[in-house]
C-alpha cells in the first residue's frame, strides 16, 4: 500500500473541489420537494376564494375589474342561455371590466393601452412614481369553480401589460347576519 506524501517539500494548497457536500444538499432538496410537490398540487385543487369582513374600498375608476370563469360542462359561456355554471374542465373566459370577453392576447393588448394612457394622462411614469396612489390596480373576481390556471393566466397577462398591483374581490360576509 502507498501513501502519497506530497511530493517535493512545499506544501501546496489542494485545487479540487469536494462535491460530496454538495452532492448532499442537492439530495437533500430533490427529497424535499418530492414531498412537497404533490401536498401544493392537492392544495391548488382545493381552492377557494374566501369569504371575509371587508371594509369599504377606495376605488379608483382606473382599476381594471376582471371576472375570471370557465365554460360549463356544454361548453356554454356565462351569458349564454342555459349556463349551468363554471366547470373545472372548461375553457377559461377572462371577462374585460366586467362585461368584455376577451382572449389572452386581447387582455394584454387592451390592458397595455388603458395603461399607457392612464400613464400619458398622468404626465409619465415620473410623476405617477412620484405619487403611487395614482398608480391604477386589476381587480380579478375569480368563479370559486374556475382552476387556477385560468385565474394564473389573467395575473400573468395584466403583469406583462404593466400593472404592478393584482389584487381579489371576495364575497363579502354580512354583519348583520
């Protein structure tokens, strides 16, 4: 059996790197999240917009109103005659404040240019940093049947648009009752 001295006298400084703790976090992380994964997968499924005590907002007439849904299970859309309500397995349908349905692409298109013209009627981008109670915020009302996916994609494409600021409108709970 041979052992290595290190050769010539001067010690050097060993230049390899060990993998092996690195190879143990990188374990470590991969158990992790395969425990974790198919917990948040059930908790998305569950999903339900909550009922709370609101108080009264401070709207702004900028803030875009969103209303998030799906077909139902006849792929009939909310406004058509016979609607049975939201299905998880239907296609999604982004309504534009409120009343205005309209696709992916279209919410980007028309979310940017109510933006930029909110902006423009501001004095710019300067002035509305300078006061942020200017800046307008989306408002997603979410169908409690509507899968996430759908609800993502809204947040997503008013993101892109510009909007710093997504917010929830829930159902509110009656004091009195």
């Amino acid at each position: 059996m041979a052992i290595s001295t290190g050769g010539g006298g001067a010690e050097t400084p060993m230049s390899d790197i060990n993998t092996t703790p690195l190879v143990d976090v990188m374990l470590v992380l991969l158990i992790i999240f395969l425990i974790a994964v198919p917990v948040a997968i059930q908790t998305i499924e569950k999903l339900r917009i909550p009922v709370i005590v609101a108080t009264e907002s401070k709207d702004k007439v900028e803030n875009l109103l969103l209303t998030v849904s799906t077909t139902d299970s006849a792929g009939r859309s909310a406004g058509e005659p016979g609607y049975e309500g939201a299905s998880r397995g239907g296609e999604c349908r982004i309504y534009f404040n409120n009343i205005t349905p309209v696709t992916s692409e279209e919410l980007r298109d028309q979310a940017f240019k109510r933006l930029d013209s909110i902006v423009k009627r501001e004095g710019g981008a300067q002035a509305l940093m300078a006061n942020p109670d200017l800046i307008p915020q989306v408002h997603i009302r979410g169908d409690v049947n509507a899968p996430w996916r759908c609800v993502a994609g809204a947040i997503y494409n008013v993101q892109v648009s510009g909007y710093p600021t997504v917010g929830f409108i829930t159902n509110p709970v009656d004091p009195n009752a």
